[in-house]
C-alpha cells in the first residue's frame, strides 16, 4: 500500500499559548491533511521533556507532555477561566516556543485547574491511576520529589530516596499527597485528550506515527524506579553511557549520556519493562519508529565519567531475539525502524529479518563521488522515504549550504533549473520522494512550506535553540494542500476510499 504523510510536532502547531497543544489548530491539521491526501501525521515523542527541551530527553518513557494539555479545553470544563488563560505571558514570536516562559507560566495556570477539578471523586480518573500502576505512582513521586529538591536530578537526593527505601518512600507518598495527585491529574487529562484528538484523525483516515527514543533519560523516573535495569554501580551512578563514535561530523563523536542498559537482565525478564514500554506506545499510535534501531544490534558503550565519546567501544545488544519477543507477545505491528548512520552487515540482516521498513534521506544522496543508498533508483519498496527528519537542516537551506558540486548533482538529478524559485526548490526533493518506490514517503512541514534554516527544528549535540520552530497561522494553504493531493494522486499514495 502505497501512502504519504507529513512529520509535523505538537509544539510546532499553531495556537494562542505559547506552544502547539491538542486544541482546535491539532484537529484542524488533522484535517488539512486529509483534504491534502494524506494518511499519516508523524509526530516527535509526546513525553514531558527537560533540561534542553528535547522530547528525546524525557522525564518518563510512559507519561505524557503537560505543555499539550489544551487550556481552551480546561476553559470549557470551568476549570479556568479566558481570563486566567490569557494573563500569563506565553511569549511574543509566534514562530518560535520560548520553553522559559512556558516552563514558568504553565505550571501555574495547570494547578489552578487541578484544584478546581476536585479530580479525586471522579470515578475515570480512578480507572485511570488504577490502569496504568505499573508506571503512574512512581512518576507522579519522582515529580513531587523533584519539585521539593528545587528541580535537582535523582542522583543528589538523599539516600533512602534515592536508594528507595520503603520507609522514606511511604513518608514521602504521605507528605507529598497533594502533588502526586496533581501529577496524576495531569497525565490523566493528557491521555484523555489525546485520545479524543487521535479517534477524530483516525476517523478523517489519518494514521498516527510515534517515536520511541531507545534510550531513556538518566534523571527521569525510569532510572530512578528501576536501577536494576541499567548499567549503575552500588551507589546508583552509571558505570556507562550511551553515545555515537567519531566521524565526519563531529570529531570528538556524540555523548549522549544515557544509562545503558543491562540487556541480560531484561532477558531474564522477557524483556517485560521493554514490552510494556512498546505496549504504551502502541496504546498512543498507530505506527511506531524506533529510533537508533542499530542499538539493538550494537550499541556504542562510553565509560562513565568521559569528557567525549573518543574511547567508547561497540557492544552486542540483544539482536532479533528482541523482537522475536516482541511479536509473540504484541503480535505484528506497524513499525518504522531508524536505521540511519554507519549500518553493519548485522545491523543489515537485523532490519532485513524482523521485515520492518527503514528510512531514506534525499539529503543524504547527494554525493557524486559514491553509489548511495539514499538515491531514490536504489530504494526498495519496504523503505519510508524523507527529505529529511528533524535532526535535519530545511531542504531549502542544506540545498544552498552544501558544496558547489554536490548541489550539480542534485540539480541534474532532481532537474532543478538554475533560476528555479526559492519556493519550489524544496518541492524537486518532495516529488522524488513521492515518486520513488518507497511504500511510505513522509515530509517534514518545513520543507512543504519551503521555509529556511530559521525552521529547523534540531542541531545535533547541541543545547539550547532547538524545538522551537513553530507554524504560522494559515501557512498551510489551499494552494499547497492541492499540490499536495496533486503528488499524492500522480504517484498513487492516496488511499482508496
């Protein structure tokens, strides 16, 4: 079945308060799409994020971003007022988040809105702590925790917190009531309202793509609630870290700092924390991409402390028998697997074999000196093809960036005249990808709207400027949903009704 969607985050969504949310503008975009013959909306990971604002550096694995939870909507059930909703300062840019703001603002108004609901009578909202007891509890403490430490991560609490001992742990559930519960009203309303926004895109034929980052965060409550899970010592600091090795674009290579974790222990288990953790997402989307597939294959092990990912070495990780469990025991499911960088024989075999499709970047093709991949006449059917991801720069601004000859060969390849229009360069890419054999193509909304480098979402290793990048109001026209529809149509990827 041949389809295409577009890669479009929350936070980019358009909107009165500071930040994209699940209001009007989501589900408005829900139907822009469909009416631009479309049948996928790929998202960036939806949980609460941290230090850096990046959804891959999450406070939970399982729970929800706060920042998504519609205010209208808090309005509507007399949780709050108009009035109160619109006294904060959510910032001036209405193209760019400013997560201080938002940080300093959300919070405020949220907790107005939980003291109003009297959210501990409501029978759903029970259903809902009692459903999800395998994560909620300890989230909604490691966030009460947190909150009474000023913020600090985990590892500077005091040790019967941080080593959870079962005294300090009922002392702390006791005197910290009110804040758990605040916690669990606030995923409570955000899986409540994605659900309503997820059923109306499923019903308009939109299916729904998530992110699953294969690393969890070190300060979040995965770590602190399952230790025995990853690579820590005795005193619960890691002993290894998660990262990427030199190369071409970063000569110190990438240390990610992530808790690795001990694969011999979730094979004991039937890789059960795992298994849940996929449930959820699968519970939340349609189709899953899994992010740094190759880990799974190999991962890159850095000793812990390190300055730079330089001396860290290459590791087995679990391999097919992983997803051979998986499928036993979540049956077949629709997933994307991220098979970027340096791919191995094994990392190969490993995609080949569980059957799942990888990605194909147009803007990494571009090489003359070298056969690639990424050229769409070498893609294969089971692929999803990209102009780019959000690690990406615009496709308009890489174009103008990239040296003199590999632009040549892009131009031939593409047939890009020299005095095309800044506005349809971007679109050159977008139709090779449409027309390529790739079953998905999926285009990030930046590149649909030809914007510049100002749109990118993410510089890799870096902290601060990135997820900003928001829509303007009414920048997805008419005239570009039926371009749209146009491709999608000329190159069979509108799904029959």
């Amino acid at each position: 079945m041949r389809r295409s969607g577009v890669l479009m985050a929350i936070t980019s969504l358009p909107g009165k308060y500071g930040i994209g949310c699940f209001s009007k503008e989501a589900y408005r975009f829900a139907d822009d799409l469909k009416e631009a013959g479309q049948s996928l909306w790929q998202l960036l990971p939806l949980g609460p994020t941290s230090y850096g604002d990046s959804p891959y550096q999450s406070f939970s694995t399982f729970a929800g971003n706060p920042y998504f939870i519609d205010p209208e909507t808090l309005v509507e059930k007399k949780w709050l007022t108009r009035k109160e909703c619109e006294a904060y300062d959510w910032g001036d840019d209405p193209v760019s988040v400013d997560y201080a703001k938002i940080y300093y603002s959300r919070f405020k108004l949220l907790r107005k809105a939980y003291r109003r609901s009297k959210i501990a009578a409501d029978k759903d909202f029970k259903k809902f702590v009692k459903a999800n007891a395998f994560w909620l509890p300890d989230y909604a403490l490691f966030m009460a925790l947190k909150d009474a430490h000023g913020g600090k991560s985990w590892e500077t609490w005091e040790d019967p917190l941080r080593f959870r001992e079962k005294e300090a742990m009922e002392k702390a559930a006791e005197k910290h009531a009110a804040d758990i519960e605040f916690y669990e009203f606030l995923q409570y309303e955000f899986f409540r309202e994605w659900r309503e926004l997820k059923k109306y895109a499923n019903k308009k034929g939109i299916e729904i793509v998530g992110d699953i980052p294969i690393y969890v965060a070190f300060d979040s409550a995965d770590a602190w609630a399952n230790p025995e899970l990853f690579e820590f010592d005795e005193e619960l600091h890691p002993i290894a870290v998660a990262g990427c090795p030199p190369d071409a674009f970063a000569a110190d290579g990438q240390l990610w700092g992530n808790p690795l974790y001990r694969w011999d222990v979730h094979k004991k288990s039937g890789y059960d924390w795992w298994m849940k953790r996929l449930d959820n997402c699968f519970r939340l989307y349609d189709v899953v991409r899994i992010d740094h597939f190759r880990g799974f294959d190999s991962f890159y092990r850095i000793p812990y402390p390190a300055e730079n990912a330089r001396k860290g070495k290459w590791v087995k990780g679990p391999g097919y028998d992983f997803f051979r469990t998986m499928k036993k025991k979540l049956g077949e499911r629709q997933v994307i697997a991220e098979d970027l960088g340096f791919l191995t024989p094994s990392v190969l075999k490993l995609v080949a074999r569980t059957g799942y499709p990888g990605m194909k970047i147009l803007q990494f093709a571009f090489d003359p000196r070298e056969e690639s991949d990424y050229l769409p006449h070498n893609y294969g059917k089971n692929s999803v093809a990209y102009t780019g991801t959000h690690d990406n720069d615009t496709t308009l601004s890489w174009y103008h960036e990239i040296v003199a000859r590999d632009r040549r060969f892009a131009a031939d390849y593409l047939n890009i005249p020299k005095l095309a229009k800044e506005k349809d360069i971007p679109w050159y890419f977008i139709r090779a990808a449409y027309a390529s054999v790739s079953d998905t193509a999926i285009i990030p909304m930046q590149d649909i709207l030809s914007l510049p480098h100002e749109a990118r979402m993410n510089l890799p290793s870096t902290i601060g400027g990135n997820w900003q990048w928001r829509m303007k109001e009414g920048a997805f026209s008419s005239a570009l949903k039926k371009k749209m529809k146009k491709y999608a149509g000329l190159y069979g990827r509108i799904p029959s009704a």
